[in-house]
C-alpha cells in the first residue's frame, strides 16, 4: 500500500522558514517525480513544486520561486520544501503528491500538513 | 498560465441522477487533463487521467470526455458517497493548474 506522510507544518511568523517533509512507503521512491501541491482554508488547489526522480531538476509556481525549494532524499524515501520569507497568504494545507508513471496525474497523495503563517 | 474554468460551482442533485460538469481551458491542451475527487476534510483522489481513462478501481460511474478546450465530467448515477468537490487539472504546461472546483451535494 503507498503511504505518503507529510509532517513539520504549523505555526510560523511572517519572514520565518519552515521545512516539510514527506515520507514514502510503498514505491519505489526514486522511480517517481514528485510534487507538492497546497491548498488555502476554504479554497482550491494550487501545484507549488516539482522535482524529478534524481532530485537534479525542479520547478516552481511563481507565487513561491526564489523562496521555497523542494528536494528529496531517495536513500530515505523523504521528499522536502523548504520554505523561506513566508508570508501570510502561504498559509494552506500542504500536500505531496506522486505523479503515475504510467500517466501524468497525481495518483497518490498524502493527508497533508497544515501550516499557519501568523504573527 | 493555462486558466481552467470549471462549472458549475457547485450543485445539488438526487440519488440517482446523472451529473455534468464542465471543464474549459484557455488553451488548446490536446486531452492532457484529469479530474479529482475531494470529500470534506481528505486529500484529493485521481478519478480520471488523460480526460477519458478511468484510474484503477474508481466506480464506473464515473466518466470523462473531451480534448482541446472542452471538457466533461459525468457521475452516471450520483450515489451519497459521491459528495465531494471535484477539480479538473491540466498538465500541458508548467504551472500545473486546477479548476476552481464544482461542489456536489446530495439532495
């Protein structure tokens, strides 16, 4: 059964840094792109960030480029965001997710991680 | 950025109805499309990859259609369980976007 498991969100001042994790059982981690998508109190989802299976090629939506970045650690299964400069409107439920292999879709995800950007 | 207009926002049905949602992209996105299922308080779940492929062990009930800048989603016969908001997203070009979502409830 895949299990992805995000932790390390909650409660951070605006200008502060955070970093998520997810850990991933189940897969062959390093087969996989991986992604991060987040989602604000009440509101739709937004793809954040991607990295390739060897960690050596990312990407990111503009609202985060040049302050998060997103990496993986496939001797440990984990997938990471760091997080930089947040600001209030980061605020959202973080999800990672895996893209298929045999598609281009998020098909498996994990429950999320909330993070709170508040002073 | 690829813009996907979802409709409705949301809708109440019956048991048993047959339910439409639409998707438009604002570019031509051949039938790079796939459609989520959230229910309240869960993650996301893949219902349907590359606007017409049902992903392993969803309900046949649901279905998708569509390529270029139309889509459709269809839930044949709407069961309670289905209560959810359903999301469409395209993967033709980076960012990865959603539609705003369509909400379905159960009347």
């Amino acid at each position: 059964e895949v299990q992805l498991v995000e932790s390390g969100g909650g409660l951070v001042q605006p200008g502060r840094s955070l970093r998520l994790s997810c850990a991933a059982s189940g897969i062959t981690f390093s087969d996989y792109w991986m992604h991060w998508v987040r989602q604000a109190p009440g509101k739709g989802l937004v793809w954040v960030s991607r990295v390739n299976p060897d960690g050596s090629f990312t990407s990111y939506a503009d609202s985060v480029k040049g302050r998060f970045a997103i990496s993986r650690d496939n001797a440990e299964n984990t997938l990471y965001l760091q997080m930089n400069s947040l600001r209030v409107d980061d605020t959202a439920v973080y999800y990672c997710a895996t893209e298929g292999l045999g598609n281009d879709a998020f098909d498996n995800w994990g429950q999320g991680t909330m993070l709170t950007v508040s002073s | 950025d690829i813009e996907m207009t979802q409709s409705p926002s949301s809708l109440s049905a019956s048991v048993g109805d047959r339910v439409t949602i639409t998707c438009q992209a604002s570019l031509h996105i051949n039938n790079y499309l796939n459609w989520y299922q959230q229910k309240p308080g869960k993650a996301p779940k893949l219902l349907i990859y590359d606007a017409s492929n049902l992903e392993t062990g969803v309900p046949s009930r649901f279905g998708g259609s569509g390529s270029g800048t139309d889509f459709t989603f269809t839930i044949s016969s709407l069961q309670p369980e289905d209560l959810a908001t359903y999301y469409c997203q395209q993967y033709k070009d980076l960012p990865l976007t959603f539609g705003g979502g369509t909400k379905v409830e159960i009347k």
